[in-house]
C-alpha cells in the first residue's frame, strides 16, 4: 500500500494560496490543506500522514487525531515534525511503499537513505492540482453522459 508523510507547515507555506491564507488565520490553512489532500486521498487511494510542527509549544503532549482517513500528528514539545517524519519513514519504509511530501533537504536525504521517494512541496502542487483537473473532467463527462441517457427522450417528444 502507498503511503505519503506530509511535512504540513513546510507544505503550506510553499504554496502561495495556503501561504496568504495562513498569513491571516492558520487554523483555516491548516483546514483547507486538509480538504484539499483529503479529495487527492480519495482519487489516489493511498495512505495519508500529514505532520505538523507543535515542538515550540510549552506543554504540548502531541496529539494524533483523523481528519477523514488521513492521519494528522501534532508533535509534542522539543520534538520536530522533521524529526518525527525521519523516524516514522525509518519504520514504515520497509513495509510501505513511502514517499514523503517536503522541501527541506535533509529530510529528503534521510527519506532516501531509507528507501522512501521524496517529492518536493512544489512538485507535489503539480500533482494535487493535476489530480483536482482530472477529477473536474471525469464529473464533466459524467454530467455530460447523464443528460445523453435518455434513450426514450425523442419518443416522448412525438407522444405529446
């Protein structure tokens, strides 16, 4: 089975839309990252884990909670999501197929180093909003498709 361990905050603010959205409220960017890869799960079918970053805050236990079925951690205090992403790769890259969605490099070495592919915050943008335009497409040609099933249409046309 895919999986994909998504570094959340270094996603977010490489993406110029989420990027100015955070800059006014960051739970709404963290909420509309979260819709947005849960409709990409969906078409893809694959596992999820999304980190975000909770190491600066003074008490913080983490968490780890569903959002739909991706898996979201918020990492505990002193603990990194760089951190926490280089430690589950290490145990999931031997069971799973894992790529892991960040730019920052030294994570993306130590995601090779094993076994998971890596793919760039950018890169992975290209993919989501190519995933989304296929997505349109297939629910225009359904619509498309919908209205032409009227196979009786014509002769109720000469009934009336």
């Amino acid at each position: 089975e895919p999986y994909l361990i998504i570094d959340g905050y270094n996603v977010i603010f490489a993406w110029d839309e989420l990027k100015g959205l955070a800059a006014v409220n960051l739970d709404s960017a963290r909420e509309a990252f979260l819709d947005i890869l849960g409709n990409y799960q969906g078409y893809k079918k694959m596992g999820m884990v999304v980190v975000f970053d909770g190491y600066k805050v003074a008490g913080n236990p983490g968490s780890k909670v569903d959002y739909g079925d991706i898996k979201v951690v918020y990492t505990k205090e002193a603990e990194t999501a760089d951190r926490f992403i280089e430690k589950t790769i290490y145990e999931m890259g031997r069971k799973y197929d894992v790529a892991v969605v960040t730019s920052d490099r030294p994570v993306q070495m130590a995601a090779l180093g094993d076994g998971a592919r890596r793919m760039s915050a950018r890169e992975f943008y290209t993919e989501v909003t190519g995933v989304s335009q296929e997505i349109r497409a297939k629910l225009a040609a359904q619509k498309g498709r919908a209205e032409k099933n009227r196979p009786f249409e014509e002769k109720l046309k000469t009934w009336r």
